[in-house]
C-alpha cells in the first residue's frame, strides 16, 4: 500500500497566506526568511504544524491506535482503538475528578497500567499519542513498544511539549545519556530525580505568556524552607507517580531520535518535525518504522544560528554600503559636471554681454549679422 504523502515542512503558499508582508518573497527567500525569523516568531510555515490537520492524515492511514486519550481523544471513527494505564471505569472517575465532562471519554480497549503493549493483539497502520512520551519512565522501550504494534513502514504522530513555553520552562533539555540510563535500568517508574526538578524548576503553563518572556518565577521559591520541605512526601519507586521525565524542544527531538535509530536502538526514523507555533506550546512529529530515504531538509528545518544570520546582515550590509559609496561618488560626478556647467554658462553670458556693450563695429559685427539672418529686432 503507497503511503499517503504529508505536509512538507515548509509550505510556500501557506507561508505566505500566514505572513501577507512576505507575499511578494520567491521559494527560497521566503524559506530564508522563516529559517532565519519565522522559526524563533513562531510562524506557521506548514499545515502539518496543526495537529487537527496532521491527524487528518492519520485517519486516512486505516487502523490507529491512540495512546493516553484522557477525556478527549483527538481520533475517533470505528478504525480507532484506545489504551490507556486506566480502565474506562477508572479513567471516568479520573476525568470525574479532575473536574472534565465525562460524556467524551471512549471506551479503553487495552490497559496498560505498567505502559507495556503486551496485551495489543493486532498491528496498527498507524499510532498517535498527544503529550504522551514525556511522561514514559523509559523512552526507549515505549519506542519500542509502539514499533512492535505498527505494521512495517507503519506511522507514529506525535504531539509534544516544547519545554520552552509550558511548566518545563527552567528544566534543561533531555540529554540523550539520560534516556540511554533509564533504558539500561530498566526504568519502569519516574526516578526521584524526576520529581525533584519538578519541584524545583517548575514554571507557570500559559504558553502565551512563555512566548511573551513572562516565565514566571521557578518553584523553589514557593518553599519557606526549602530544606525541610523538597522530600516531604517524595514518591518511591514502587508505585508509578505520573511526571514529565523529558524535555524537548523540535531540534533536540529531531536529533535524539536520530541518534536512537543510528545506533539501532529504535526502528523508527524522522519522517516530518514541524516546529511550535506563536503562542501555543506543543509542536508535531511522524516517525516512520523503518529506514526512510528522504534528505535532511525534507524532515526538518534547522533554525539559522544568530550568529550566522547576523553575518550574513553584516556582509549585506557591506555590499549595500559599497553600493551607496559607488552612488555617492556618481552624485559629486553630476554635481562637479553641474557646477562646471553652471561656471561655463556663466563666462559665455559675461561673454555675450561684453560683445552686445562693445561699441567696436568688428567686435558686434556677428551679432548684427545674426539679427539680420533672423529678422531680430525688424518692425513690421
């Protein structure tokens, strides 16, 4: 079965239609000016960057399963499939009792309170989780997992957190060594590590004051004794605490998952990563089970270094200031040429003047000459 073919990473005429002031830019300008601008403003270069649009690729794709629906899955048809670590019973309660309308919430098909895909009895054309891989205890086996549910050339969408506009904001990025770790000890809940730069880092959740700078102060200084109370109640790990165990942004995404294919830890490959858009705080991903021949800046767009665009405003700048230098030099030219005019007209005009006063009959013998040819100065 061909693969239905998704949203470039870089739309020109969706580009354009967001950012009119950029209408009249060719490809390559405007893919310029959103590497170099568009990416840090936020600008939506590509419909796959929407997640409602996104999934409408997924739904073409036949079977999904959706991981963690809560009390709004984001799929639905009779192709869709749910699982969840609760039971419908025990995700109505949970839904009850985070205050949600429960009237959404699908039926669980498979149950996976430990986050394992054993029980699934069947491959899926495609998988989709929103806001989901973040909280897995260990990365790489719910990678894993997911691959083993997916049929060969199969599709995972993702919806991700950028850590830079939700709570996550004070945490560093996920290092791969650390998602390397928690593969090698079999991590199967959130180490206290996890829950500590919770409470100490954890920020505000408005996306749209992140993309304002308003960050918020960080959670430590909540506490009167920090000492005292940043173990109070600290989980163990016997039972499963749900936390955000990564921090990603869509480059350090791009590149951890590269990284885990290479090194054959995953089957999947980067097949698309759209970045975040202006005032919200997830960006969208599709990993492709297997191998996947596509160049770089056919599944993700590297934002331009500053340093590098500030390079190149220097040396645009040196040739429009060689320009303005080369106009500057062409303006005294006229102007030396206009004044050198200006002193000939006025020597002929102090030299005509002088003829037309002379009295000499050899002198103005050439202007009554001209009078005569002209009929200059004859009374009818």
């Amino acid at each position: 079965m061909k693969k239905i073919e998704l949203p470039s990473v870089f739309e020109l005429d969706f580009y354009r239609q967001q950012q009119p002031e950029f209408a009249y830019l060719a490809y390559e300008d405007a893919l310029e000016n959103y590497r170099a601008n568009g990416i840090s403003m936020g600008h939506l270069s590509s419909h796959g960057a929407l997640r409602g649009h996104l999934l409408d690729y997924a739904k073409k794709e036949g079977s999904i399963l959706e991981i963690g629906p809560f009390h709004a899955p984001s799929i639905t048809g009779d192709n869709v499939r749910y699982m969840d670590v609760l039971s419908t019973e025990e995700l109505l309660e949970a839904v009850k009792t985070a205050g949600h309308e429960i009237s959404n919430v699908p039926e669980i098909h498979y149950v996976a309170p430990k986050g394992g895909f054993d029980m699934v009895d069947r491959k899926f054309a495609a998988v989709f989780s929103g806001h989901c891989i973040e909280h897995q205890p260990d990365l790489i086996r719910h990678f894993q997992g997911v691959s083993s549910v997916l049929e060969d050339g199969g599709r995972y969408y993702i919806a991700c957190p950028d850590r830079r506009y939700c709570f996550d904001h004070y945490l560093p990025e996920t290092a791969v060594v650390d998602i390397l770790a928690a593969y090698h000890a079999q991590r199967k809940v959130h180490s206290a590590r996890t829950f500590l730069a919770q409470r100490l880092h954890r920020s505000h959740n408005d996306a749209g004051r992140h993309w304002a700078g308003d960050h918020g102060a960080p959670s430590c200084q909540d506490y009167r004794e920090l000492r005292k109370e940043l173990f109070i109640d600290l989980p163990g790990e016997n039972d499963y605490h749900d936390a955000h165990a990564w921090q990603f942004t869509p480059t350090s995404f791009f590149e951890i998952i590269n990284f885990l294919h290479e090194a054959g830890l995953i089957e999947f490959s980067v097949e698309r990563v759209y970045h975040t858009r202006f005032a919200t705080q997830e960006f969208t991903a599709v990993l492709r089970k297997g191998a996947i021949d596509l160049d770089r800046n056919e599944v993700f767009l590297d934002q331009i270094p500053v340093k590098s665009v500030v390079a190149a405003v220097k040396i645009e700048n040196k040739g429009l200031q060689t320009e303005i230098d080369l106009l500057k030099k062409q303006v005294e030219e006229l102007r030396f040429q206009k004044n050198s005019g200006e002193k000939l007209v006025e020597h002929l005009n102090g030299e005509l003047a002088s003829i037309r006063a002379s009295r000499s009959w050899a002198v103005t013998r050439p202007l009554r000459k001209l009078t005569a040819q002209f009929g200059m100065g004859r009374r009818k």
